[in-house]
C-alpha cells in the first residue's frame, strides 16, 4: 500500500514529527527564562536569591537577547569558556549550566524547542575535595576558647554534625534531653539581610543522638538562658533576637579560632569532625548519612568520608594478621592508633602553639 513502511512484517504508517509553533522558539532566552522562574515558587529563599543572581549577571547578559530556537551547543560551550576566562569558579559554572539546562529542558517539554541545546555538553570538574578536619586536641582548644553559650554551639556542629542554619533554627521543643536527641527540622538563612525560617537544606526531617555531656551542656543552658515555651529559639543574640552567620562568623568564630591556634579553619569544618568521629567510633556509611541529613550516601562518601582512608593502614593491618593466624603463625598485639592522631596522608596541619586545656 502506498504510503506505508513495513516493519517485521507488518504494515505501519510512516511516523509524523509533533508539530511545533514556530513562533515560540523566536522568543528570547530573557523572555522564556522569566516566565520559566516565575513558575518556581517552591525555592528556598537562598536558593532562589541564587538563581536570580546567575540569570542577571551571567545568563542573561551573554544569551538573553538571542531567540531561544538559535541557540546551539556550541552556544553554550563558547559561554562557559567566556564566564571560565573571567574567573568564574568551577562550581558557580556548574551551578549556572545546571539552570540553563532547566530552563531548556522546560522549553522542550512546553513545545518552544526541539531539543535542549546544553545536552551533552559537559559541565567543568571539579576539584577533589582534600580531607580536613579537627582532632580533639583541636576540638578542646577551640572549646575552651569560646565563651559560653558559643562554646555549646560548638558542640552541637561537632558532635551533632547540624548545619549552621540548622543549629541557629534549633528550638526548646526540638530538644529531646531524656533521650539525648536532636529533632532537627529546620534551618535558617539570610538573604540580601532578610532572615528565613525554612526546611532543611534536603527538606527532610531527622533526630540526632548526643554524647552525654553534650546534653548535660544543653540542659544547663536550656535551665539558665532559654525562654520556657516551646518555640522559644536555643541560640539567640544578646538583644533575643536570632543569630545571623555573619555575626556570629565575625564576633565569635574568627577570635575564637584565632585564640585557639586554628586561625582560617571554615565553621563548616565542624561537619567533617563530626563524620570522623562516627567513622572512628566504628560507625556505617549509612549511619554517618543518617547523622548528617544527607539525602543519600554519595555525598558521604565523596566528601565527608575522605578521613576513612586513614584507617586503610589499620585494615591492611588486620587482613596480613588474619593471614598470618591461617598460616599458623605467632602474632604479638599491635598497638592501638589513637583518635586525635594527624589522620591521613594530605591532610592540613595547623600552627599548634597553644596547650591543650585540662
């Protein structure tokens, strides 16, 4: 029959492109971009405030005025070259194909385009991130040099693992102390000097255990500083009102750090702490996940866990042993690594004039 193609034996007629209206792919990139940012109206504040800024400084700028059905690969490659060639970190290009690549991808599915132009275009890698991390002769020094309440919002990022945000959104009701538990559902954030109350960064709800003098820690503070009901915030400044990163950033971590001997570690240090611990402690990936609110294990794996290499010696270790012992022969017991050790190979050293306190 006229007109049709056989496939296998059976009579099919020939497929027809989906029909397009021209006129929407002669809209420009600024003008499909707006209607496409409109439509995210469940961002985080943070989150949001981030796309804004990449549309205005380094999508728009380069690609805005060009119809968006013109716009090729090549395009885009010649875009991350020109925004590389500015000094545009690695990561923030990331983040600025990774919204490009929205954008386009929503055009396909709404018909405006036929195919997404960034597809197979290849974002620019990253650097592997080093291991870094305090030993507890560390921890006690940074403790001991901040004053109280701070010295207890060290400890929840240490040995809780929060988040800033999470810590500073922590409130009286979240604060299981009969169970030593955390109920960690919140996070706070500033934007453009706007303080947010949101969910946490993965939207997830989870409980934390503490160390038991971390709790005791709590509960003195919880008895002397904090309002009674049950929203009543845990950390708030010296006015009542709540703490805001770059205050406490520029007030309490840098001197306290500095007094420490830690001068230039980052607050979020305290994260990667609290993951060698678990792991030393003989906690699971999943178990340090679940402790750290990770949405799943790669990023466990990929950045908190770095530190695990430095038992790889205790694990060669232990299988030459097992061999041994199969073979028959006499072993003498080996003595144990300690906890505050330098930890892995690559690992940052930081000036350690000061004792550590009794």
């Amino acid at each position: 029959m006229a007109g049709r193609r056989q496939f296998g034996g059976v009579d099919r007629l020939p497929s027809v492109p989906e029909w397009r209206d021209p006129r929407l792919g002669r809209q420009t990139l600024e003008q499909w971009a707006e209607d496409f940012i409109a439509t995210k109206v469940d961002l985080r504040p943070k989150t949001r405030a981030g796309y804004r800024s990449l549309l205005d400084t380094r999508i728009i700028p380069a690609l805005g005025a060009m119809q968006i059905a013109r716009i090729r690969p090549l395009d885009i490659r010649k875009w991350l070259a020109t925004i590389a060639a500015e000094g545009l970190s690695a990561s923030r290009r990331r983040q600025a194909l990774g919204l490009l690549g929205q954008i386009m991808t929503a055009a396909v599915a709404n018909g405006v385009i036929v195919a997404s132009p960034c597809a197979g275009v290849p974002g620019p890698p990253l650097p592997q991130p080093q291991p870094d991390y305090l030993t507890t002769e560390e921890v006690d020094r940074l403790l001991a040099a901040a004053p109280r309440p701070w010295d207890l919002l060290v400890m929840i990022l240490v040995f809780g693992g929060l988040r800033w945000g999470e810590a500073a959104a922590l409130r009286r009701a979240r604060c299981d102390l009969r169970r030593s538990r955390l109920l960690v559902t919140q996070s706070l954030s500033e934007v453009n000097g706007v303080l947010h109350f949101g969910p946490t960064k993965t939207r997830q709800r989870r409980t934390v255990s503490l160390p038991q003098f971390v709790r005791d820690r709590l509960a003195e503070h919880l008895e002397a500083r904090v309002r009674t009901e049950d929203e009543a915030l845990v950390f708030t400044s010296s006015r009542g009102s709540p703490v805001r990163y770059s205050n406490f950033r520029n007030r309490v971590w840098l001197p306290v750090s500095e007094a420490a001997g830690l001068e230039g570690i980052r607050i979020h240090i305290c994260r990667h702490t609290s993951a060698t611990l678990l792991l030393r402690a003989g906690a699971s990936v999943k178990d340090v996940q679940n402790h750290l609110g990770h949405r799943d294990a790669a990023m466990t794996l990929n950045v908190y866990c770095a530190p695990y290499d430095g038992r790889l010696d205790d694990l060669a270790a232990r299988i030459d042993a097992a061999w041994r012992i199969a073979r028959g022969e006499n072993l003498e017991p080996a003595a144990p690594r300690l906890l505050d050790d330098d930890g892995p190979p690559g690992r940052r050293r930081r000036k350690s004039g000061h004792p550590s306190p009794t």
